[in-house]
C-alpha cells in the first residue's frame, strides 16, 4: 500500500473513479444551489411572497429535507447490494435530475427550482452512505483518515468551481442559463461515465429486507447506532459542525448584500473562502494525525469555530455604505480580509473536525451494518442542519441582524463542546497526547 502521501491513492483505480463520481456530484449541486440562491437575492425575486432572506433559507432546508426522511432507507440499499452497481444507477439518476433543473433555469420557474432542490436532495441522500462505507472496504485502516481527508477536501473545492460557476452564470439579460444548463447536464453524463471505472466491491448484507416504512426503520437506524458509545457521539459532533456551518454560510448571500451592499461575486469570494479552509484543514489531518485515527484536534477545532464565528460579529465591513460591485472593490478594503480570513479559518476547524471523526466511524463500525450507521449519521446531520435552519429563522424573524446571529453561534458552540466532550473523553486524552508529540 502506498501511505507516504494521501494523493498517492488520487494514481491508484480503487479510489480516483470513486473520486471523480462523487467530486462531479458535489460540483453539479453546487452548481444548481448557489446559482438559484443567488439569483434570487440579487434579483430580489419572491415567491407566494416570501422574500430572498427566508427563501436563502427555505431552499437549504428543501434541499436537507431527504436526508432525514429518506436515509434510511438508503442506508439499506447500500448495506444490501453492491455499491459500484448503485452508484452507476444514482448517478443515471442525476442526469435526469440535471436535465429538470436546466429546463427550470432556462424557463425561469422559481417554483420548479425549488421543487429540483428537493428532488437533488433525494438524490444525494442515496449517495450518501455508499459514498462513505465505499471506503473502508477498498481503503486500509492507515489510509482511512487520508481518503476521507481528500474526499472532504475534494467536495469543498467542488463547491469552490461549483460557486464560480454557479454564481457567475447567473444574469438575467444574458444566454448564460443556456449555457449553464449545457454545464449541469454534461457534468452529469461525465459523472455517470466515471462511475463505469469504481472497482466492484461485496455487499455488505444481502439478506437485508428492506422495510419501506421510513419511520419505523428511521428509529431501528437511529437505535442501533447508539450501541456503540464512541461512535454515537462521533455522529454527533460531526453533525455539530453541520448545524454550525449550515446556520453561517447559509447566511453569506444576505450578509453580503446587507451587511457588505455587495454582488454576486462578494457572495462567491465568501463561499469560497469558507470551502477553501474546509478543504486546507481536510488535507491537513494526516500530517497532524501521522495517519491515525486520534480525536486530540477535535477540542482544538472547537475552540475555533467559537472564536472565528465570534470575529464575524466583531468584525465591521468596511465601505459598507458604499456599493461593492467587484471582488477588487471588496478586497481593496483592509477590514474585509479579516472576514475573509475567519471564514477560512472557520472552514479549516471544520475540516480538522469532522475527518477524523468520520474515520473513527469507519473504523469501529463493523463493515456488515456500516452503511446503516452512515444513514444514522446522514439522518442526525439533517436533523441539526433543519434545525438550524429554523434556528436562523427564529432569529432573523425576531430582529436579530446577520452578525448577532453569528455571535449567537458561536456562544452556542461553547457549551455544545463542553457537553460533548464530557461524553468522549477520549478526545481529551487524545489531545494530551498530540500536544506531548510537539
């Protein structure tokens, strides 16, 4: 096995194929996503008279919607057939999908758009845990914490080109939407063709029953993940980070129209800071961690989402009263890189978060039932991430501005980690031990 670089596994066909699937799937729905938000914030569009501030919103949580209603059931999809076969049929799946939302871009009906949004969640929901139990079985233990480290670095920068083009393709007075949705459908079919290359993998379970009724077998998923302690508050505190950076970036379009009066491409240079800290602090796992599974930069990343989260409060736009039509106008202004820099920094904590504990879930999950325990951590991700939709709602409804919400999270964030930590003090004992190697 090749385990001096995590980028060796990007040579090798067990892993880059797989890659390249899921790397063009993040990057279609990017794409589509923040394309839509976008255009309705800038365009100040309505719909039944909701305006682009809980549209932002409502958006995110059509889209994570699936995810709590549907994932188990596609956790035991994975478990049960073999998951090359399954990924070829999600992906065949996409193309359609990519070809609804091009004929809602180009025909400009919002309302179908939302309706996609929904219907890409699905779509993604079933991609989940064979996205992640693919690993394990082709990975070894050693390579576990770099594959899921390229894999979350990978999906970040999807969402980087998936916000360029996203954001920038959107102009009512132009032919872009033909374009873009020429983009959306032969990302798709691309995708669909890398799939052909993912080597065959066992199923996990074949004698799974699928139980159609979601409730029932929602609760089955969600109790049989608790049986193992460590792995349960593993799923937990990944979907923390979810709930955190669901309730910030969410907020990014209105924040820079109002709290910036910036454009588009202020909304892009945002995102993408956020994506390329995510993406840093992914990579960066494996060179702390020497390619262990240790939990000791979990604490540390927690204390720095509360304190990069608190910055974006303290820290004033400048030239806010001033239109900012341009990425140079935004960073000609010293005090805007210090937003820029929060968010990525906000972004690396997330990477230095979540890696390692996707890792642990892998390895301490017995391979039979892990696609399942993916489905349970998918369902508690949407579930935070729902709620903190509605949490930025509540909020916003109740006058709290953009910034005051921000400080809210991260105040929120503090007793959330202390909580957490009490019970996993292995990563406490982890973190002593990573702070005796330095």
């Amino acid at each position: 096995m090749l385990k001096n670089s995590q980028f060796s596994l990007l040579k090798q066909r067990r892993f880059f194929p797989y890659f390249s699937t899921q790397f063009l799937g993040a990057l279609n729905d990017n794409v589509f996503r923040n394309g839509f938000v976008t255009l309705i914030t800038f365009q100040n569009i309505s719909i039944l008279g909701i305006d682009f501030t809980l549209l932002a919103n409502i958006a995110a949580f059509l889209f994570i919607l699936p995810f709590f209603l549907f994932s188990a059931t596609a956790g035991q999809l994975a478990d049960k057939y073999e998951k090359s076969m399954l990924m070829k049929h999600i992906k065949l799946l996409e193309i359609f999908l990519m070809s609804l939302a091009a004929l809602a871009l180009i025909s400009q009906k919002y309302y179908l758009m939302l309706i996609v949004l929904f219907l890409m969640g699905c779509q993604s929901t079933l991609f989940g845990p064979v996205k992640y139990a693919y690993i394990p079985q082709k990975l070894s233990t050693n390579e576990l914490v770099g594959g899921n480290a390229l894999i979350s670095s990978g999906t970040y920068i999807a969402i980087i080109f998936g916000l360029i083009i996203g954001v920038e393709s959107i102009d009512l007075n132009s032919n872009h939407q033909i374009f873009l949705a020429i983009i959306l459908i032969g990302i798709s079919c691309t995708g669909y063709l890398f799939s052909w290359k993912i080597p065959i993998t066992e199923a996990s379970d074949p004698s799974i029953r699928i139980n159609l009724n979601i409730w029932k077998e929602t609760w089955n998923i969600m109790r049989f993940s608790r049986e193992d302690h460590s792995v349960f508050i593993s799923m937990l505190c990944i979907s923390w980070f979810w709930f955190v950076a669901t309730a910030i970036t969410i907020q990014v379009p209105a924040y820079a129209a109002v709290i910036i009066n910036g454009n588009e491409s202020t909304v892009t240079i945002l995102l993408i800071a956020f994506a390329v800290g995510v993406g840093f602090g992914s990579l960066l796992c494996e060179k702390l961690l020497n390619s262990k599974i240790e939990l000791g930069l979990v604490p540390i990343a927690s204390i720095g989402m509360s304190i990069f989260s608190a910055d974006l409060y303290f820290a004033q736009p400048q030239a806010a009263n001033n239109a900012v039509e341009s990425v140079s106008a935004f960073i000609s202004y010293f005090n805007n890189w210090r937003i820029l820099f929060d968010l990525v920094m906000l972004g690396a904590c997330g990477g230095l978060n979540t890696v390692p504990l996707y890792a642990l879930v892998q390895r301490r999950t017995h391979r039979k039932y892990l696609s399942r325990v993916i489905a349970a951590n998918n369902i508690l991700n949407s579930l935070f991430m729902v709620i903190a939709v509605i949490f930025c709602i509540i909020l916003l409804k109740i006058n709290f501005s953009i910034p005051e919400l921000f400080l809210c999270i991260a105040i929120l964030n503090v007793g959330v980690a202390i909580y957490i930590y009490s019970l996993l003090p292995e990563c406490l004992t982890h973190l002593f031990k990573l702070f005796r190697k330095f």
